[in-house]
C-alpha cells in the first residue's frame, strides 16, 4: 500500500505531465495548422490573385500600346505593347503552376481563358503585320472586332477571378476552421488544466514530499501556459494580418475594376469635345472629386489641331508661353470658361515638376455652396506630358469637403496616367481628323476641278465633233494632234494622229489646184503667212463631185505662245454649190417667167399706143396683158408666200372649213378653161375640217393647176373627198405625165422642176409644192403623192376632221386659251349643265346654226379668240339672231371694258383674273334668277344718241324711263323670242 501511495505522485505527476504535454502537443499542432492555412492562403491564393490581375494589366498594356500605335503609327508606342506581351508570357507561365494545384482554375483557364489569351494575341500580331504593311485603314476598321476580343477576355478573366475568389473563399474557411480548431484545443487544454490543478491539489494533500516536485512542474506547467498564450497571440496577429491583406486585395480589385471601366470610357470619341465631356466627368465620378479644369498650352493646342490658331501669336509680349483652358466642369459659373494667360504658382509647379502637386485652400465665396457650409478644398494638379514627354498642360481636379488618401492618390496617378495618353492620342487623331478633311475638301476641289475639265474636254470634244467641218489640229511641224471624225469619214481620211498633215492632204492630188494647195499649206507651216484659205472641188471614188473649201490659221495667241500650232478647217459647199445653181436656175427661170409676160405685156400695150386698133383687137390685146398680168402677180404671191412661211411670219387663222365647199369654190374658176374637166367627188353630208380657208385654197388651187400643167394630153382632173375617222383627206389625180423615180424625192425642193423633154415647154417657178408641203405642216396635216410614168399622178392631202358640236340647252364657252377653259369648265360642273367648247367665234357661231330647239343656257365669251373675228363680232351676231338674242352673256376677259360700253341685266362683264365662286355666282343669277324682262340701263345721258345706238344693233325701243341718276330703256320683244 506504502509502495502503491509512493507510486501515486508519481502517477498523478505523469499524468499531469501527459494532460500538459498533449495540451502543448495539441496547441502546436493547432496553431502549426493554423500557420499553415495562413501560409497557404497569404504564399498561394494571394499571389494568385495577382498573377490574375497582372493578366487583365498586360493586356491592357498591350492594347494600350497597340492603339497609339495604330492611330500615331509611332513605334514608342510599341513599348508598352511589348513589355506587356513579354509579361503576360511570365505570368502566363507562372500561372500554370497553379492550375495544377487547382483542377477547376485548370478547367476555366483551358476552356474560357487561354482561348480568348491566344485570340487576342493572334489579333495583335495581325493589327501589327497589317500596319506594318501599310493598310493602317484597315486595321483601323478592325478595332471593333478588338473590342469584341477584348470583352470576351474580360468574361473570361471574370470568371478566372471568380474562380480564384472561390480558391481565396475555400481557403480563408480552412484557415477558419484551423482557428476555431485551435481554440477548441485551448479549451481542452483549458479544461485539462483545471484537471491538472485538481490532480495537483490531490497531489498536495496527499503527497506534500512531492510538493517540491509539484512546483517545478507547476513552474513548467506556467511556462508552457505563457507559451500557449504566446501562440495564441502569435495565431490572432496572423488573422488580423490576414485580414488586412484581403482588405488591401479587395481594394485593389476595386482599384483595377475602376481603371478598367474607365479605360472603356477612353474609347470610342471621334471628336475632342466628345472625348473631353465622356472622360472627364467619368474620371470624377471615378475618384469621388466635384469639378475638374483642363488647361493646355495654346502652342501644342495649335499643333493638335493641325497649324490652325484662333490668335497670331501663343504667347504674351513678354514671350511667355500663354495657356488656354479648353475643358471645365464642376466650378461656378462666374469662372470663364475659357481664358488665355501665364500661369504661376502651383499651376506653374506643376509644369517645371513634370509630378502631381496637391494644394489645401480655402474656398472663394462663389464655392461655398447652397447651404454655405464648404470651407475648405483640395486641389490636385496633374501634369499632361506629349510623347517627348514635354509638359503641354496640366489638369486640376477639386474636392470638396474631402480628405486626401494614399490610395486615392494612387489610383488618381493610374487614372490620369491612362487620361493623358488617351489624351495625346487623341489629340493626334483629331488632327488627323482635320487633316483628313482637308485632305477631302482638298480630294473633292480637285475632282470638282477634273470633273470640270473632263467636262470642258467633252465639250469640247462634242463642238467639234458636231461641226459639219472636218478639222485638223497639229503642231508647229504639221505634224497631227487631233482630227473629228467627220474629217475621217467625210473626207475618206484614215491618217491617224503623229503623221503629218502634207501627207493627209494629198488624197486632193488629182485636183485642178492640188500644187497650190500643197504650196499654201508648207508656206503656214514655214512662216511664210498666218493663215490661207483655198477653194476646190475633187471626184470622189463613186464619181459624185465635191466642193471644198479649205482654211488654216494659227491656234492661240502667237505673242504668248508662237509655237501653239495650226488649225486646219475643212468645209463642205457642195450643197451650197448645189443651192447656188438651183439659185442661179431659179433666176434663169424667174427672169424667164417674168420676161416673157413682161415682154408681152410691153409689146401689146406699145402696138395699142402706137397704133389704130379696132376694139375687137383691143380687147384681145387687153384680156392678153391681164393674163399676162396675172401670171406676174402668181409668181410675185408665191415668191413672197414661200418666204413669209419660212420666216414663220405668215398669218394663219384657224376656224371651221366646209371642205367641199372650199374645193367647190377652188374647182369652180377651173370650169371656164376649155381644156380640162374638173369633177368633185363628195360625200353626202358636209366634211368639216380646221384651218385657214385661204391658205386650203392656196393649196387646192396649186394642186389642180399642177394637175392641168402636167397632163396636156389629157382633158380631166378629179378631185375625191374622203373620211377617214379622225381625219379627212381629199385627193387631187390627174392623168397626164407622171414624175420620174429619180425626180420624187426632190419633189416637195424648193425650185425644184423634173426637166425633161416633155416638160421643156411647161411653166412655172418650182415654188407651188414647197408652199403646199408648209401649209400643210402649219396645219399639223400631211401631203403625200404616188405616180406612174405616162398614167398621171395622185397628190393626197390629210388634214384632222373636226366634230361641229351642238350648243342647244348647254352653256357655250368661247375661249381661245385650253387651260382657263378646263378651269370653267370643271367649275361649271356644279351646274350640272353640259358645257361646249370652242376656240373662235366661227366656231362658236357654227354651234348656234346647229341648235334646233332649244338655245344655250349661257354663253361665256372671250374676246381676243382664235381666227379673224373676235367675242365682240360674235356677240353681235348673237344679239341679232332672231331666236338667241335674249340668251345670257358672261363677257369674261382681261380688258377693260369699252369707254362706251354698259351691262345689261342678261349680260355681265368680268375681268380676267377672278375667282371660280364669282363666275358661278353669276352664271347662277342670269339662269336662275334673271326675269328675263329685256331692260338696259345707262347713265344719264342724250336720249336721241341712245336711241341710234341701240337702232344699229336692231333693237327697238319700246320705252324710256328718266331716272334722277339713270335712264331705263325696255326693248320691243321681237316675234319668236324665247
């Protein structure tokens, strides 16, 4: 029992010892296992976060690079674009070794990431290969296909991020739970503690010779207790570091998420101004900042916008550099918003430093606010360096009722570091922009100038190749530059341009005046003269003979440039050769024509006043010159009708023609010759057509004096009346000679005559058919003719039938002008009474002979109208029929009225222009309204002169009554009246 008490402490000692010992076996465990956790979140996830943010960085850089590059095309650019790329490969390498820690990093970088990394890659290289080879456009209009890369890599970046998030979560909960591990392990230390001191007092009661011994172990038992607490400590300094690195992760993260959300607003603006109210304001939103000025230094402003500047010198008198602020946003509105000065202070500072400088002032009173409650504001200047890394400005950003921090200045630093290069490379490409269009005006003016000259040159081109000259341009030498083509094709000239013009004109060889022809043209181009003029005539190869004039003369002003060149114009006269003889012919014949009744005329009228003559003789002699006469007088009209028609000065009126009344009239003269029988052919009822009765005759009367010329064998001519629908045509056949094939084209030829042996001893001027042929195109008609040798000919005149319309119970408008007719007519629809119309008073008085029954509700009369008569002739013929004299009148013309004329009650005058609801109001009130009570009213006046007037019209009085301003006169109805 001794041996087993004395064995207690002991037991109790040991026990004690192996509670400590796993207290303190347990508590280094816990807290190795904690330290591990930590260790393998702060050596592994957090550089892994990094190495993923590093990616988003270098590509960043990169694109950066990429981008000034393309738009500047400077290879300094390219720096940032390869110190990315080298880079992005380490980190690409470094981030390998992760993945095979990580099975679902692994995943997401194979599937998503690497992908979008090589596609990104492979787009840089191109955008590089393609500006290098020098289609920088295109590479330019590949930009978005980068974007579109870009925001794939950033999904995929996302969710590498996400994934190492989850890594940094996983972690950060072993590390947890390592912790709370550790401190369950200190409560069962703890507990074993409290055991431990049980076990000891034990001890102490029961073995006070172990006391010693308890001490000492309760020395070692304090020193592992301070030694636990120490691990402890140790294992909470190490959380609280944890957290303040994940604190500074995630800031750096919202550091990152803002410079790249930024940088996406840096993109995309075609203009300064665009780019300035998009960055700027982003830029304070992103640093938390309330108003920002830019301020540039007005020489490289002027640089940047291609040479051009607002003022003649950028700099004061004193040759200070002078800076304009070209942006602000935030500041009062009393500030200008654009100013030209030196700058001092800080502003300067800030532009020698070529660093960020930071001033705390005190606000001014404009700053202080709605509520007044701003005191104080601070403000940070940024300096703007170019590619020479030249200060050219600064920008200054403001806050108010804010405190500065490191890592606001830091991120403000990455900010404006990426502000001032999207800056510089947008200044450059705006004044590429304003190079481009210059460059397009200047593109534009000078195709407008080719345009013009391309278009002179055509018209130039067209002049001379619509001239009826052949033309020839060459050089001093007489060598050829220029030929039209119808000097090639008219003359038979196949020399092409560079073969001299001595050569070209020797197809006129075989001509009588070839040799000085030849001489002429080698004394232009030797000097000898200025300019020749020749005239001649050749055979061409199918034997027709041609006349040529030929002239030269120098081309330009000799005194600027005496060795421009020679002219040389060719010109065909053989129809004018042909003129001239037909002229020449035409003299002969008329001189003929005129000499021979002239020649009878003077030898009858000297015979009779020189000798006695028995009147039968007399008489004879007489009725020989009155027909000798009368052929003069035919040939003088038709002279002086030809040309009258060709000057288009002849007169025609155009009215209403019964034409076989017309031929009947022509053809009746006709009868009384005793060597020809004029028969007429009609239909039954009457043929009307439109035209001049006089000039119808005129070609009648030619037509059948042509017939009985050219049949002197045969004793008839008939003329036929035919309809045909619209048109009406009458023929004029004869059964004499008829014309030669070779004579009918030329038929209709002014002087014309067919000459042959049996027509030697026929007259005439060769004038009839070409008065015939324009009569007949005033008409708008047509003349044709079919002949056979020895059977005769028939010559066919077509003119358009005209349909005589019928006023009865309709209204009748006499206008000449189609547009204003319509007008009254469609306006007169609201009647609901057909309308009839007519452009002349013939016309209008031919539709009166038609009615029947009933007379025109109204009649509308013009006055100036087509054909000899006027509205007034018709209104006279109308006021004197017995049966429409009562009908109402509307006088409708842009005249004023006659001094002595006066409206009646059915009749009323309206000037021309008037409105559509005045006509119909009027017309309704002399249909519907009129009593029809025949009274005239005029102003006071002599009755006796009243009374004559109105006798010449027909009118008989029946009585007068004599008003205070006025005199009323009522007709005799006549017997009839309606």
């Amino acid at each position: 029992m001794n041996i087993l008490r004395s064995k207690m402490p002991i037991v109790y000692s040991a026990i004690i010892v192996c509670l400590v010992t796993v207290v303190s076996v347990s508590s280094f465990i816990a807290s190795a296992n904690t330290e591990a956790k930590l260790e393998n979140l702060v050596s592994g996830v957090i550089p892994l976060n990094n190495l993923a943010e590093h990616l988003l960085v270098d590509f960043i850089h990169m694109e950066t690079g990429l981008r000034g590059y393309e738009i500047s095309g400077d290879d300094k650019f390219l720096e940032p674009y390869h110190a990315g790329k080298a880079q992005l490969e380490l980190d690409l390498r470094a981030l390998s070794d992760y993945q095979q820690q990580y099975d679902r990093l692994d995943t997401v970088m194979t599937v998503e990431a690497l992908p979008s990394i090589r596609q990104l890659q492979d787009y840089y290289a191109g955008q590089l290969d393609l500006i290098r080879d020098g289609r920088r456009d295109t590479a330019l209009q590949s930009v978005s296909i980068g974007k579109t890369y870009m925001d794939r890599f950033r999904a995929a970046h996302g969710k590498v991020m996400d994934e190492i998030d989850q890594i940094a979560l996983d972690a950060h909960q072993s590390a947890h739970n390592a912790k709370r591990l550790a401190r369950i392990v200190l409560v069962i230390g703890g507990a074993a503690d409290a055991i431990a001191v049980i076990l000891s007092v034990i001890i102490f009661r029961r073995a006070a010779r172990a006391e010693k011994a308890l001490r000492h172990s309760e020395e070692t038992y304090r020193f592992m207790a301070e030694s636990l607490e120490t691990q402890n400590e140790e294992i909470i300094a190490q959380q609280e570091e944890q957290e303040l690195t994940l604190e500074k992760l995630s800031e750096r993260e919202r550091e990152l998420e803002a410079i790249t959300g930024y940088q996406e607003k840096l993109t995309g603006a075609t203009h300064l101004d665009a780019f300035l109210n998009t960055s700027v304001p982003a830029l304070l939103e992103t640093l938390q900042l309330d108003a920002a000025m830019l301020v540039v230094n007005k020489a490289a402003l002027d640089e940047a916008r291609g040479g051009h500047s607002d003022s003649d010198n950028p700099s004061d008198t004193a040759g200070n550099p002078l800076f304009e602020t070209i942006y602000a946003i935030g500041y009062p509105s009393s500030l200008p918003a654009s100013r030209q000065s030196e700058l001092y202070g800080t502003a300067r500072r800030v532009l020698l430093e070529k660093r960020m400088l930071e001033s705390v002032r005190n606000v001014s009173e404009q700053e202080r606010g709605f509520h007044l409650g701003i005191r104080q504001a601070a403000d940070y200047y940024f300096p703007l360096l170019n590619d020479r890394q030249e200060s050219i400005g600064f920008l200054l950003l403001t806050g108010y009722l804010t405190s500065s921090s490191n890592q606001k200045v830091r991120l403000a630093q990455g900010l404006i570091r990426q502000f001032g290069l999207a800056f510089m490379a947008q200044q450059t490409n705006e004044a590429r922009r304003r190079q481009s269009v210059k460059l397009e005006q200047l593109n534009e003016q000078l195709q407008q100038e080719k345009r013009m000259i391309e278009e002179q040159r055509d018209l130039i081109e067209n002049i001379l190749e619509s001239a009826h000259e052949g033309m020839i341009m060459c050089d001093r030498h007489g060598h050829i530059l220029f030929l039209n083509q119808r000097m090639k094709n008219f003359l038979d000239i196949s020399h092409e341009v560079g073969e001299s013009i001595v050569t070209a004109i020797r197809i006129w060889n075989d001509t009588p005046t070839s040799g000085q022809i030849l001489s002429s043209v080698e004394g232009l181009l030797r000097g000898r003269t200025d300019n020749i003029t020749e005239r001649f005539f050749y055979t061409t190869d199918d034997g027709q003979m041609r006349h040529v004039e030929l002239y030269a003369t120098k081309m330009g002003d000799s005194s600027k440039r005496p060795d421009s060149g020679f002219l040389f114009v060719v010109r065909d006269r053989t129809e004018e050769e042909k003129i001239d003889e037909m002229k020449n012919e035409f003299i002969s014949t008329v001189s003929h024509e005129l000499r021979t009744p002239l020649s009878s005329v003077l030898g009858f009228i000297e015979i009779m006043l020189h000798r006695q003559l028995t009147p039968e003789k007399q008489r004879k002699y007489l009725q020989t010159v009155y027909k000798e006469a009368g052929r003069l007088s035919t040939l003088i009209n038709d002279f002086l009708d030809l040309q009258r028609m060709e000057s288009g000065k002849q007169a025609y009126h155009f009215v209403p023609v019964e034409l076989g009344a017309l031929l009947r009239e022509v053809a009746e003269p006709w009868k009384a010759e005793q060597t020809h029988e004029i028969r007429l052919h009609r239909p039954e009822r009457e043929v009307w057509v439109r035209g001049d009765a006089d000039r119808l005759m005129q070609v009648a009367h030619n037509l059948i004096s042509n017939a009985v010329k050219y049949s002197p064998q045969a004793n008839r001519v008939d003329i036929t009346i035919r309809e045909n629908g619209s048109t009406v045509s009458f023929e004029v056949q004869d059964y004499g000679l008829g014309i030669p094939e070779e004579a009918k084209g030329s038929m209709f030829t002014k002087f014309f005559r067919v000459d042959n042996s049996d027509r030697r001893q026929i007259g005439g001027t060769g004038l009839g058919l070409s008065i015939v042929r324009e009569i007949m195109d005033a008409h708008q008609g047509s003349i044709h003719f079919e002949s056979t040798m020895g059977e005769g000919s028939v010559f066919t005149v077509t003119l358009n039938a005209y349909q005589v319309g019928n006023a009865e119970g309709s209204i009748l408008l006499l206008e000449d002008d189609d547009n204003a007719a319509k007008l009254i007519q469609v306006a007169l629809m609201k009647l609901q009474i057909p309308t009839i119309h007519v452009r002349s008073a013939e016309e209008g008085l031919l539709a009166l002979e038609r009615v029947d029954q009933y007379p025109p509700r109204l009649c509308i009369v013009d006055i100036h109208l087509k054909g000899p008569q006027s509205g007034w002739d018709f209104l006279t013929e109308l006021y004197r029929h017995p049966k429409f004299h009562r009908t109402p009148v509307i006088v409708s013309t842009a005249l004023e009225p006659p001094h002595d004329y006066y409206e009646k009650d059915s009749e009323k005058y309206l000037r021309k222009p008037f409105t559509v609801n005045k006509l119909l109001q009027v017309a309704e009130h002399l249909m519907f309204h009129n009593d029809r009570r025949p009274a005239y009213i005029f102003p006071p006046q002599d009755e006796s002169l009243i009374r004559s007037r109105l006798a010449q019209s027909g009118i008989e009085i029946e009585s007068i009554t004599t008003g205070s301003d006025h005199i009323q006169i009522e007709p005799t109805l006549k017997q009839g009246t309606v």
